[in-house]
C-alpha cells in the first residue's frame, strides 16, 4: 500500500507538471480571460512552491542528526563525537543546577556553588560551519564556588588497546560571551592509580584543540580500566558558554 501511494502521487505530480509545461507553451497565443485565470492560478502555486523550497532549504542545511563526521588525523584508530552534539536528549536541559547533576548519559557536572544559578541546554546547531547536529550552552550567573567543571566519559573503545605510545586528541568549536581560561584534564584509571593529564584550551587560535601525549606519563597499560576528560572553567561567574562541538580521537606516535 505504501509504494502504490508514493507511485499514485508521482503519477499526480507529473501529470501537474506536464500540464503547467503545456499551459507556458500556449501562453503567447491564449485569449487574454484564459490567460488572466492562469496567472492567478500560477501566483497561487508559485507562492506555495516558493515556501515549500524556503523550509526544505533551510532543514536540508542543518547538520545530519546523529552524524560523526569530523577531520581526524592520518592514522586515527578511533574517533568519537559523544551522543549529546549527536542527537537531541530527551530532557534538552536544567535550570539551577545541582553538582552531579547528569545532562544526557555520559555529561555530568561538578561545582562547589552553595546557592546555583547556573543553566545547561542543548541547542540545534544551524551554522553552515558546524559539523555537529547539536551544542551545548551554560549561562553562569552569580557564582560563589571554587570550581566548575563537566565531566564527560568516554565510552570503553577509547581505552581498548590503548597504549603509551598513543595520543588522545580533543577538539572543539567554543563561543564566549567574555574571555575565560578553560583546561581539559584526561583521567585514566589504571589499578588503583589515575593518571591526569592537563591542557589548556587555545581558545585564541582557530582551530580549538589539545593532545595529550601518553608517552611521557606513568601509564599502566595492563591495568587500564576506563577514562573520562573534566572540561574546567576559571572564574566562570556572569558568562555564557556555548560548545558547538566536541569530538575525541586516537592515533598512534609516528615513529622515527
């Protein structure tokens, strides 16, 4: 019943356009009463086509729901873009927001705020730039802690297989309302130890990214059971903070 639906309304669309195709060829040589119906008819058309193309442009630009596309360097054995700037969230977002408080399955976020007001939501991405579905804004009002920070976990590939002779990228698209220092600190918990690797963010260049290099840290790489990254922010009060972006991969050194 579907494809004989979608057939009969092919079959209805061409037999229209066959027909408007006939009605210009004859337009020069119409009686002027025939040809005023058809302009008026034609304007009727024209000004729904014309909305109809303006929607379908706008929806067809946005970025793919659910893609993870992104570059990644030559060699990547593993790239990820986490679900949130993938697909929209059941609950889009929260208003003061309490320490530990999860934003979809793998964001959580930290502070030490005795009274919050802070907000996250998660936007619909409509730039031509962005790659990502969707981003993520935090507007800070007052703050009275010490600390603020998301954690972001990272799904098991990201530590299967991984050795020291691997770098971690992480990349980002970041807007700012005002100038703020934002560092990324990769955990790896191998045995009872974690390992903590810490990135400033070169928020004035470009391209937003930092590697963390595992060659130079104390790394057990038989006893790694999982990672995660904390996203901290320094002096974050009266800001707003959107992440259009973020994406994760996983290269091995090149050898000389």
């Amino acid at each position: 019943m579907p494809f004989r639906s979608a057939l009969g309304n092919r079959l209805f669309h061409l037999r229209g356009i066959r027909r408007w195709a006939k009605a210009a060829r004859r337009a020069p040589e119409m009686e002027l009463d025939e040809l005023r119906t058809i302009r008026s008819l034609a304007r009727k058309y024209l000004y729904s086509m014309n909305e109809v193309l303006a929607v379908a442009d706008s929806r067809l630009a946005l970025p793919t729901i659910g893609s993870n596309a992104f570059p990644k360097p030559h060699g990547t054995d593993w790239a990820w873009r986490p679900s949130l700037w993938r697909r929209p969230l059941p609950v889009p977002g929260m208003s003061s927001v309490e320490s530990k408080s999860k934003l979809g399955s793998e964001l959580t976020l930290f502070h030490d705020c005795a009274h919050t007001e802070l907000t996250l939501r998660q936007l619909r991405n409509h730039r031509e730039a962005d790659l990502a579905s969707y981003g993520l804004r935090m507007d800070v009002f007052a703050f009275d802690g010490s600390f603020l920070s998301l954690v972001l976990d990272l799904p098991h590939e990201a530590v299967d297989g991984l050795t020291k002779n691997h770098l971690l990228r992480m990349g980002t698209i970041v807007e700012m309302e005002k100038p703020l220092e934002i560092f990324a600190r990769l955990n790896i918990k191998h045995g009872p130890n974690t390992e903590q690797i810490v990135r400033e963010l070169p928020l004035h260049e470009d391209e937003i990214m930092v590697e963390f290099d595992l060659a130079y840290s104390n790394l057990n790489e038989k006893r790694i059971e999982r990672a995660w990254v904390d996203i901290i922010f320094e002096n974050p009060q009266m800001s707003q903070v959107i992440l259009r972006d973020l994406t994760f991969s996983r290269r091995p050194r090149a050898e000389f």
